[in-house]
C-alpha cells in the first residue's frame, strides 16, 4: 500500500495549480494576439500546415503583383499605339488632300509641316515610358529606341573619312551624322536615314537644282558642275540636317512576366512589331516619303506614299491588337489568382485564427477551474504555502 505523504499532497496540488495557470495563459495570449498558434508547441501540426499555406501565399502574392505590372505595361503599350493609329489616320487623310492636283506647291508645303508635327508625335508615342522604362525598346528599358540628331556632314573632291566624295557628276552619295562617334561604322560615323524633309540645308547649292535627296535612305545625288566645285574648295560641301536614328542596341529581348507557376506572359511590345524593321518600309520610312512628296510638290510621290502609311497603321493595329489580348489574358489570369489567394487566407485563417467565442467561454471556463484549484489548494496544504504560492 502506497503510503501518501504530505509533500507528495502538497507537489500534485501545486502541479495541477502551475498546468491550470498555463492553460489560462495560453488562453490569455490567444485573445490578445488573435491567432490560435503562438509558437510551435501549441501545435506542432498546425504550425507546419500553416508555415506551406504562408509560403504559397507569397507566391500568389508575387504572381499578382507580377500581373498587375504586366497589365500596366500592355495597357500603356495599347494605349500608345492607339495613339498611333490616329497618327496615321490623320497622315492617311493629309496624304489625300495633297495627292489632289488642285494643291499649289506652297500649300503642300503648309501640309508637310502638319505632318512633320505628327511624325514628332509619332516619335513621342514610340518612346513612351512607364516608370521611367521605354517600353518599346525590348529589353533596353533605359536608352529611347528613336531620336533625332542634328547633323552635320562634310563632303569633298577626295574621299573623306566615311570614304565619300565628290569628283564628277551626276553622282549619288550616302551622308553621315559626323556629330556622332558611337556607330558600328569604321569612324564610328552612322549613316542617315529619314532625314526630315526641309531640314537639309547645303550652302551654295539648291535643291531640285543642284542636287536631290531621298530622304528615306539618306542619300543626295548631286547633278551640276556647281557641286563638283564646291566639293573641291578647302571647306568643300557642307550639309546640315536632322534625322530620325534608330537605336542600334539589341532590342528584340522581351520582357516577360511570372503569372503562374512554371508559366510566363511577354508584357512587351517590340519595336519592330509595332514601327517596322529596317528591313521594311517603318512608319517613319512611309512618313518621310508623304513629307518628301509634299516638299517637293509632287502628286505622284504623295499617292505612292498612301500604301505605305495604310501598311504601316496596319501594322500598328496588329501590335495593339495583340497587346489587348494579352492584357485580356493577364485580367483573366488576375482575378483567378485573386480567388485562389483568397482561398488560401480562408486556409490559414481556419488554422491560425482564433475563434474568438469559443476561446472566451474556454478562458471564462479556465479562469474558474483555477480560481476553484487555488481555494481547494488553499484548504489542503498548509496556509503559509497557499499563501505564497
């Protein structure tokens, strides 16, 4: 027979006084904090399902944040080219009105400088920004994909650096932005495309008389002996201008977003897709040709210059086009994700989550069953013990 002492009496009363004081602790933090599991022994299970739950809440997190950068980007994108479209239509309605034979030559000049206006709008919308990124310059987020420089070039009877010159005519000759050294080119030279029409300007010789230029490619044929002698002077021809140069920098890369696991959306439109490469006739290209046509009043070069502008603002369409569907997508793709993270909350919030009637009426209950330990504690042991405990 087991022989019960009064230590043995005084140790069970105050284990049970210590494990009802815990509970109600536990009780306490539980309504103070709001959530069921405090540290990892109030639920050891719980903790590990609710540790997966958080960290796939991270990722939807992440996944929607990713998206709403997406459509910000596409959404920019679509309203820039947008933009365009209207460019070119109100181009497409100029090149009209000056193909008409009625037209005089001063008032196809007035209609050039209207669209040398929508060609620097033009210019604008093809280095839009968002947060301070080109959007239209692939991956090369920091460098606008279009500029216009302001030129020089200089052209003698001897090759000059660039290897051009001017000893006999008629002869065609590719200018050069001498203002620049970072080309590909041996001198570091770029060679001029889209030289804006009205922008040249040789000293000592006069268009249409003198000289020509296709202002597309940049190249000017010189016809008179007056060239040929201003080529063999010590300043030689001196030609100044302003041209629309395309960034040389590698901008295919595109910038794509993580909208679900192992699953990517490209966010970007390139400017190739949206502009033209220089392998085709850009909007630039059918801009300049509708202004060279208006600049130096010929009908036949602004009706010539029509399909290339409806080329291009097919072009521009198919770009927002495709644009649109991927914002459509990525919006799709948002709310789906937006009700799987909210599942999840729902998730960790059974898990983590206090329910607070319950765990009232249990403190409620708890402080009793203490309260009602303390006073049985109190009657059994000595009262000195009680007392200090």
């Amino acid at each position: 027979m087991t022989r019960i002492t009064y230590g043995m009496i005084s140790d069970n009363v105050q284990i049970g006084i210590q494990s009802n004081a815990g509970k109600l602790n536990t009780l306490m933090t539980q309504l103070a904090t709001g959530k069921a599991l405090n540290q990892p022994s109030d639920d050891s299970v719980g903790v590990v399902k609710a540790l997966k739950l958080h960290s796939q809440t991270n990722r939807q997190d992440q996944y929607l944040r990713n998206m709403q950068d997406g459509i910000s980007w596409l959404s920019t994108s679509e309203t820039a080219l947008k933009s365009g479209n209207d460019v070119l239509q109100r181009a497409n309605e100029l090149a009209i009105q000056g193909a008409n034979d009625t037209y005089s030559a001063k008032e196809r000049i007035y209609l050039r400088d209207e669209v040398l206006a929508l060609t620097h709008q033009m210019l604008s919308i093809a280095n839009t920004t968002l947060k301070g990124e080109f959007i239209f310059s692939g991956t090369q987020t920091e460098v606008p994909p279009y500029t216009v420089e302001t030129a020089t070039d200089a052209i003698f009877a001897a090759p000059n650096a660039n290897g051009t010159s001017l000893a006999a005519v008629p002869a065609t000759l590719q200018l050069y932005d001498t203002t620049l050294r970072d080309s590909n080119t041996a001198t570091g030279n770029p060679g001029a495309r889209n030289i804006l029409p009205g922008s040249l300007s040789i000293a000592g010789l006069t268009e249409e008389t003198d000289y020509t230029v296709e202002y597309k490619t940049g190249r000017v044929t010189f016809l008179t002996p007056a060239a040929t002698a201003l080529a063999a002077t010590p300043g030689g021809i001196q030609a100044s201008f302003d041209w629309i140069r395309k960034s040389e920098l590698d901008m295919t890369g595109t910038v794509e977003r993580e909208v679900q696991q192992d699953t990517t959306v490209q966010v970007n439109v390139l400017p190739d897709q949206a502009f033209g490469s220089t392998a085709e006739v850009s909007v630039f290209d059918s801009l300049i040709d509708l202004m060279q046509g208006l600049h130096v009043d010929d009908s036949r070069q602004v009706q010539a210059s029509m399909p290339e502008i409806t080329d291009s603002l097919q072009r521009l369409l198919q770009a927002q086009t495709s644009a649109g569907s991927r914002s459509n997508r990525l919006s799709l793709t948002h709310d789906q994700n937006r009700e799987d993270h909210l599942a999840l909350l729902q998730q960790t919030s059974l898990i983590e989550d206090v329910d607070f009637a319950k765990t009232i009426s249990d403190f409620q209950t708890r402080q009793q069953v203490y309260q009602a330990s303390m006073q049985v504690g109190a009657k059994i042991i000595q009262p000195s013990l009680a007392n200090f405990l």
